[in-house]
C-alpha cells in the first residue's frame, strides 16, 4: 500500500520535468472542464498521494454483495466511497458506461498497475470459452485476469466469488467457480457471505485504508477478525443449545420463546461468519435473532450441503455426529453440560493448532 | 447511418448491452437491439430441490430486488401445495415488498438514474443560496399531500428533511470540486458530461440533487430495517413456507419479534414516506417538469401500444393463485393488460387477467427465436408456456466479431440469454408505469367498482401531475419522464402501503393472533404425489410470475418470467420489439457517438438483468398548482 504514488512522484520516477508535470495538470485542468485559474489546485492535488484506487468487477452474480456494501453505516456507504477510496471502476455506481467506461478501465490499468485493490463480486464461468458471461463483448474470465494481473490485491467479496456461489450449484451448467483459480500469486481476501455483513465488507476496505495493509488471515484467507468464529459459539441463543432447549416447528412455543432452531436444520453450527457477534444493521438482528435456522451461506458449497435446510444437520463441525448427542439433549440437560464442555475443549484445541501454525509461519 | 454499442450499461444490475442504428441527420433510431449478456443457469440447478428451500436458492436470482423473488417463489409453493398463509405473515410479506419497493425506487433514482439528469461538473457552477431558494420553491411547489386515510401517525416531526441553508450547499459543493480538482474522480469518471442534455437543468438542480444523491445514498439501508427486524437481513432475508419465521411474542422478550422490534419497523415506515414526500417526489417533478417543458416527451415505446400488470397487495391471506383469488384480494386490481393507452384513456382497450389465462397457454408463453435457447424436437418452434418451459442454452456467434469478442450482434438470428415472454402472441411493457396506466384506464373507462384507498390515491396521483405539468396522463405518462415519474409515485404510494398494513398487524396482533406460520402442510407427506402452482407479485420493476411442478416432493420443473424479461426481450418476428428496443427507438439522439439518451431511456426501466437471464426453463387534499416558472427568482445575483 505504501507504494502508492502521487502523480508528482510517477513523474519523478520516470525522470520527467517539473516543466512537463505542470503542462500534464494544465491538460487534466481542461479535461475535467476546470477553468485555468484552477490549475494551482490542479498541481496541490496532483503532488499529494492520492487515495487507493478500487476496482470493482462483476462476474455471474446478483449484485446482492455490492448493494449489502452501501448498507454499511460504519463507514456510511458516501464516505467511504468519496472520502476513503477512489472506486474508479463499479457497474453500479460509476457514472459512465460502454466505450468511454471500458477505456477508463485500461488507463486506471496502466495509471495505477500494481497498487490498486481489485475488488470482485460473482464466479467466473468457464464452459463453452466464457460465453454464459460477457461483458463489454469480451469474456468476463478475460477481463478478470487482466485486471488481476495489475492488482495489488484482490478482494473476493461474497460466496460466488469466493467458491462459485449458486451458479456453481449442481449441476453448475456454466462452470462456474470461485476466483481464487485465476488470481496467480496475487493476494487474496475471501469474504464470503450470501451476501457478507456491510459492515465485514467495508471493513475490510477500511483496514486497508486506515492500516495501509491487508487485514491478517487464516488458512482459508479469510479476515480473522470476521471469519474467527462460528455462530454458534457467539449466538446469543446458544444457552438454550446447552440446555436442550428446541425449536421443534416454525411458531411452537420454543420459536416464540426464542429457543435454540438447531433441530430446524439451523447451520450456525458449522458456519464461520460474524451474524452473531456483529450481526446486522449494527446488531439489529441475523437470522436466527429473526427465527430462522441459519443457511450457512458463508460456507463455500452450501447450496450442495446434501442436505435440505430444514433438515437437522447429521454431522457438523468437529464433533463428527452429534445426531445422538442433539437427541440426548432433549432428554438431559447434563448431557447439554457435558457438550459444552467438548465444544469448548475443541474450540481451545482449535485455537491452539492456529497459532501453533502462526507462530510456525512466522520462523520460516 | 451510424450503427452504435452500448457495452456495458451500467448503473444497473447484471449485464446488458444495447446496439443502434441512429440517423445522424434526424438522430432517429432506425432500429435497436437489447441483449442480456450473461445466464446462470438457475432454472437447472432448482431442479431436484426442496420446494422448502426455493425460495433461498430463487432469491439469488437478484440482490437489488431482493425479497421480490422469495416472495413469488413461496407464493407458487404454497399455490401448488394448498398452503394458506396467517393473516400476520401476509401483513408481514406485504410490509417486507413495500419497504423493499420505496428502497428500490430510491436507490435507482438517486443512484442508478440520476446521474443521467445531472452532472457533478454542472454543480460546481451552481451558487450555493441560489441552490438553498430553488430547495425552499421545490419544496412548496412540489409536495403531493397524499396519504392512505386513517392510518396511524406515530412521527412528531419529520426525522429527515431537505437542508435548504447556504452554508449546506457550499459544503457539498466544496466536496465535488475536491473531488475533481483531485484528479480522482472515482464514480464520477468518463462520463459524457459535455452532452448538450446535462444543459436542460440550470446548475442548482445540479448542485441540489447531488447532495439528494449523497443523502439518499445513506439514508436508503435505513428503509430496509423491517426486512432486518422480519427475515433477519438485507439483503436476502429469510422466508418459509406457510408464513414467516418471526414468530412473534408480546410476553416474551426473547420473540424474534415483539413490541420492540416492532417500533423499528414503525420508524423506518415513517422515513419511507418523509424521503418520499420531501426528497423523491420534489426532486422528480422539479427535473421532470423542466424536461416535459422543453419538450422532452419522448421514450414512451411500447408502454403506448400495450401494458401488462398482475395485481398488487392481497389484504387478507388467500386460498389461491390459480384458483382466482389473489385477484379477488388484491389492494390494487392492475391485472391486465391495457392496449392503445397513447391515443387516450378513453380509446384505450382494457382486458383483465383471469385465473384461466394462467394456465392457458396460448395466453402466456415464451419463444426463443432470438434467444441463446433452443427448444427440443417438435417444440422447437413453439412458444411454451411457463410450466411446460424448457431450458437448453444454444449459444450462436455474433453478426461481426467472434463469439468471444463481439462487434455486432445478429439481430436476425439469436442475440441474447433473455427469451420473449408473450400475452396472447403480444409483447407487453410492465412496471410502475404499467400498473399507474391501468388503474387509470380501468377508472376512467367506469371498469373499476369500489376503488380501494390505493386505487383512489394513485388516479388522484396522476391527476395532481398532470396539473402541474398541464399535459393529459395519455401525453406524458407513456415517455421516459412518465415511466421515472410512476415510480416515484409508485415509492409514495408503497410507503402508504406499508403503514396500511403495520396498522393492520398491529390490529391482528390486539385482537389476540399471534400465529405467523402455517406448519400443517410443512412435511412432504402431506403434499399431493404431484402438484403445480404460480406465485405473482407485482416486484418493483413490475409483474413477476414464479411458476413450479412438485412431484413426490421434489422440484421438476421451475420457471419465472421476470418484469426485464418482459421489457428487456429481444424481438419476436411476428410481435415486433420488446419495451426497451420500442423505448430506444422512440428516443432521439443528439450526438451519435455519446447516445447518453439511449443509456437514458433505458434506465428509466430500472434494469435488473440477472433477473431476466437466469431462469427460463423449460381522497387527498387541494393540491397547491405551480403556474409560473418555480426557478425564477433563485438566483440572488451579487
């Protein structure tokens, strides 16, 4: 990130003049219709380091990820969009479109190549040479490994991009996979999510504009801040998991009390994402605040889980099959006791394993 | 002659391009292709899933207007399956659509349309007390004070209210001019700003609505909260089968839903109708009348010649979709199909939707002779209706260019993933637009008994309009300016709609009924071997149909026919062109090379192109009249 140059600085490096940057801002002056008693302005701006640049691709997706993004409050959507970054490329937002937009596309390419932060929202499709998803004429695959190239990181935003999302669903008819497969060596950020929190989508572009970095990540590269937990261990519900208190139906007496929706096929427990410590809206709710089992949509295959999503899970997390244990449940509240105690040793061990192989990377 | 591509339109959702030829003399568009240029392939992956889950999976289709395919999926689930819904989880569906509805509008407005009207660089000539008089005469001129009658009033003052101070607007504008005097000019970069239409508006509208897009930009997410409060988020919030998951609880404070949370919902209703009435409404008509002032009257395209709506809002919970009564419960009875609506509303015809047509197939069907499709053996030069439908993808290589680099497209042979839905071999135009075009023509034709509230608001609507333009509704209604207006009208109309049925939950919820779902039906044994059934819902962008076959309990076949699919299509050899080929056509272009009409016109539908590609398988108070110029006077010259 420190890399970033200010157009004054691009000039030094390549060894031209003063004289020839002031005649480049007397031309940017024109061109954005200034009139020349601005050119001053022009020059100050020109010389101060300008703000990270982002481009935003769109492959087969939804735009469901781009509108959770201008959900966000903390940042709001404006500040971090005027104020924060320089959002150069957007088919949702940018003003400009076909020819001139493409254009722009490959002047911020070479402007910016190697320190902008591409930002990518849907899967990328590969059967029959790319052509279930074209963009300006071309193959989305295409114009996404190009602009790759350049990058200085990528972010992978939502479940599509991440791992192919629901087009990649059986019998995924278009190839449709995550991005990570055609990224190179560059840095990845996977955010996954149907679509991610706002605010996990803005914050990870704020670490980067607050911190000049990217956040730390874990195996899976996903922000450990965000992705550390799984539901289940924060959900506000979980006391009545441990206590073998269940939902057994939509509106029972339990789902009007606000009892655990384990048996309604809920995912929380084997899925990683914050609903249940930041939730959404700035903890106004999340699915099950809400009454509604959890889809696990931060989980990569979700939509192939084998499994309908009201159906109980049969196995999750690292407890291997707990059918008997949830049956058990009901029964004694001991045997919730007793859960606890396991899911919180495997929590521990969990979180030992992850540093041990932190610390590991880090004396290599 | 000028052939001329549009690759891709932004601001928008999904992937979309459009080509012209343009007259470079008259600026007429001699002929216009619209092509969806992405498909998901959705239709095939529903195909063995669980008819309870298909409404998480169908969602997907589109996070703009999420929720809108939800609910017509869980609709055409519970037709097919015999599922009648409580009244809470109507009341609660009904508020989720309206909520999403106002949002919708807002954000295409101010974020996806607006920059089409004006121009950051234009705002930047703007005097900042000028900008602050012309917000003050916009507010007098332009308020519609119409409210659904006797619902509650639970605001003491409006929580968000247009800034109209000097120091206000020098702000905004200080913002802009950093921005560019930057170099990075972000979201605002490559426009074609030097086109003559940024010229229409003088340059505090500019400066005014570009501080209306910052505003909306954040207020927007807050109209959303009852989706956040009922499903759990936006976007994509979570539904089920025979009702809602909130079950709801006034002892419990561990209810997902209880007095509360119902406060939430309560305020984000209220803010849907203050940015209604004092952002959306005033800003639409300030710009609006300017251009139907100067003659912009164009755009209108199919939306003279036919319209197509579903009915809107049942009241109370029904038994049915293709048996007829979501029609018979329908706050606004806009199901049908009005024709000829440009020569008047008395020349108009009026046909109305029935049950049969449904499941008629010459009725409703769906060809593929331009579409990346192809149908099997003896079908494969019919039209087939939705439950009948197919889905094989047929990709042919474009007029000039390669199939993965494309120049030309091949408007005689298949140029898009969007196949042409039709009404009795017709091509129709839905949305906003449509549905405010047949209420009209079904009130003035005498064909509309006992209108409801809504009905009464949205004749009285148009009414108030076309004063303040001084143009009957057949003249300005059916253009591009009409189609943007309807839907700001449509937003003022949908907050109403929204408080209308929170009064009506809260009135359920005193009488003692608390029940959100209906589990009697929720195991597969209880369904029929095999059913099939429709889900409609007027979406935001207009009519939505969802249509299922359930056999043993699995999903066999799964179609929707979705509002852009029916605007957006390409042409029918027999029918002629789709809403958006009529529109752009039916548009003048003043500089070939910069056609901002053209991406103009076609974003006043609101396209929502993931939506139309992936799935085809197989009595208001006196009105206070502007009659002089309201930007006179504005300008305080020093």
């Amino acid at each position: 990130m420190e890399k970033r140059e200010s157009l004054w600085e691009a000039y030094l490096r390549r060894g031209l003049s003063r004289r020839s940057f002031i005649k480049g801002c007397v031309a940017l002056t024109s061109l954005m219709g200034l009139s020349t008693d601005m050119v001053s302005k022009v020059v100050e701006a020109a010389e101060k380091k300008p703000l990270p640049v982002v481009i935003w691709l769109h492959g087969h997706e939804c735009t469901g990820c781009d509108e959770a993004f201008i959900r966000s409050a903390s940042p709001l959507a404006s500040d971090l969009v005027l104020s924060s970054i320089a959002l150069e490329y957007d088919h949702l937002l940018s003003a400009a479109c076909g020819e001139p937009f493409e254009r722009h596309l490959e002047e911020t390419i070479k402007k910016y190549w190697g320190n902008y932060i591409l930002a990518v929202e849907g899967a990328v499709s590969t059967t029959d040479n790319g052509v279930y998803c074209m963009s300006g004429g071309k193959p989305f695959v295409d114009t996404f490994q190009r602009v790759a190239k350049g990058a200085m990181a990528i972010i992978a935003y939502g479940t599509c991009a991440v791992s192919g999302g629901i087009q990649g669903a059986k019998p995924n008819p278009t190839g449709s996979s995550g991005v990570g497969h055609y990224t190179g060596t560059k840095p990845i950020v996977n955010v996954p999510g149907c679509p991610p929190i706002p605010e996990v989508m803005t914050g990870v572009v704020m670490h980067v504009a607050l911190f000049g970095k990217l956040p730390p990540l874990d195996s899976e590269n996903r922000p450990k801040q965000f992705f550390g937990n799984r539901i289940h261990d924060t959900c506000y519900r979980r006391p009545f998991f441990d206590a073998g208190m269940f939902a057994d139906r939509y509106d029972d007496a339990g789902a009007k009390a606000g009892w655990c929706l384990y048996r309604l096929g809920c995912r929380g427990p084997e899925t990683y994402a914050s609903c249940g410590n930041l939730r959404w809206y700035q903890g106004m709710s999340y699915p099950i605040q809400s009454g509604a089992a959890c889809i696990g949509c931060a989980n990569s295959n979700f939509w192939d889980s084998g499994a309908s999503f009201s159906e109980r899970l049969p196995k999750y997390g690292p407890l291997g099959d707990v059918d008997t244990i949830g049956a058990g449940l009901a029964i004694a509240s001991t045997a919730g006791v007793a859960l606890h105690g396991a899911m919180s040793v495997i929590q521990k061990q969990k979180r030992a394993a992850e540093e041990a192989e932190a610390e590991g990377g880090a004396h290599k | 002659m000028k052939h001329v591509t549009i690759d891709p339109v932004t601001r928008i959702e999904g992937h979309l391009r459009v080509e012209m030829t343009v007259d470079e003399g008259s600026g007429k568009v001699t002929d216009a292709l619209s092509s969806g240029t992405a498909w998901r392939g959705l239709e095939l992956i529903m195909n063995g899933r669980d008819p309870r889950d298909a409404w998480a999976y169908i969602q997907r289709i589109c996070g703009v207007c999420t929720t809108a395919h939800a609910l017509a999926s869980v609709r055409a689930v519970e037709d097919a399956l015999g599922i009648k819904i409580p009244k809470n989880a109507n009341y609660i569906r009904n508020i989720m659509a309206a909520s999403l509805t106002v949002q919708d509008h807002i954000v295409h407005f101010y974020h996806l349309h607006a920059l089409d009207w004006v121009s950051p660089v234009e705002a930047l000539k703007a005097d900042p007390a000028a900008t602050a008089n012309l917000q003050n005469t916009v507010l007098n001129a332009y308020q519609l004070p119409f409210r659904a009658p006797n619902t509650s009033d639970t605001e003491a003052y409006p929580k968000a209210f247009p800034e109209a101070t000097p120091a206000y607007f020098k702000a905004i504008k200080d913002k802009v001019q950093a921005i560019v005097q930057s170099g990075q000019l972000g979201i605002f970069a490559a426009q074609w700003w030097d086109h003559p239409d940024y010229q229409l508006l003088p340059p505090e509208v500019h400066l005014m609505a570009v501080a209306h897009y910052l505003e909306m930009l954040d207020k927007q997410r807050e109209l959303v909260t009852p989706h956040v409060v009922f499903g759990g988020k936006n976007p994509h919030p979570h539904y089920i089968v025979g009702g809602m998951p909130c079950s709801i609880s006034l002892e419990d404070g561990n209810a997902p839903v209880n007095t509360a949370r119902l406060a939430i919902v309560d305020r984000a209703i209220n803010l849907a109708r203050t940015l209604s009435n004092t952002f959306y409404l005033p800003d639409l008509l300030a710009i609006g009348h300017l251009y139907v002032q100067k003659g912009m009257t164009d755009g209108g395209g199919l939306a003279k010649t036919r319209v197509l709506g579903f009915g809107a809002y049942p009241m109370d919970a029904y038994s049915g979709t293709a048996n007829g009564d979501f029609f018979r419960q329908c706050l606004i009875r806009c199901n049908g199909v009005v024709e000829n609506f440009g020569a008047g509303a008395a020349q108009a015809k009026f046909t109305p939707l029935t049950a049969e047509d449904l499941s008629n197939p010459e009725a409703f069907n769906e060809g593929v002779a331009h579409a990346w499709y192809e149908y099997p053996g003896a079908k494969a030069d019919k039209a087939l209706h939705p439950w009948d439908g197919v889905t094989e993808a047929k990709f042919t290589a474009p007029k000039v260019g390669t199939p993965t680099d494309w120049k030309e497209l091949d408007e005689k042979s298949k140029y898009s993933w969007l196949k042409t839905p039709k009404w009795h071999g017709k091509l129709c135009e839905v949305g906003p637009l449509a549905r405010y075009i047949i209420i009209y023509t079904r009130a003035q034709q005498g064909m509309l008994p006992d209108p409801t509230w809504a009905e009464k608001m949205m004749i009285d609507q148009i009414d108030a309009v076309s004063k303040v333009l001084n143009l009957p509704p057949h003249v300005w209604l059916p253009t591009m300016v009409g189609r943007t207006a309807a839907r700001a009208l449509d937003a003022q109309l949908n907050a109403e709609i929204a408080k209308f049925f929170f009064d009506q939950l809260i009135a359920n919820l005193k009488a003692g009924d608390t029940q959100v779902a209906n589990m009697a039906k929720w195991e597969p044994s209880e369904w029929p071997k095999m059913a099939k059934g429709v889900g409609l819902y007027e979406a935001p962008r207009g009519a939505l149909s969802h249509w299922v076959n359930i056999e043993s309990g699995s999903i066999t076949n799964y179609q929707c026919i979705v509002p852009t699919t029916w605007n957006a299509c390409p042409r029918d050899d027999k029918a002629g062109h789709g809403a958006y080929e009529a529109a752009m056509m039916d548009t003048r272009v003043k500089v070939p090379d910069k056609p901002l009409e053209i991406a103009k016109v076609v974003r006043s539908f609101d396209p929502c192109m993931a939506c139309a590609t992936h799935i085809y398988n197989p009595e208001g108070e006196k009105l206070r009249v502007v009659t002089t110029d309201p930007y006179t006077g504005t300008r305080v010259e020093s």
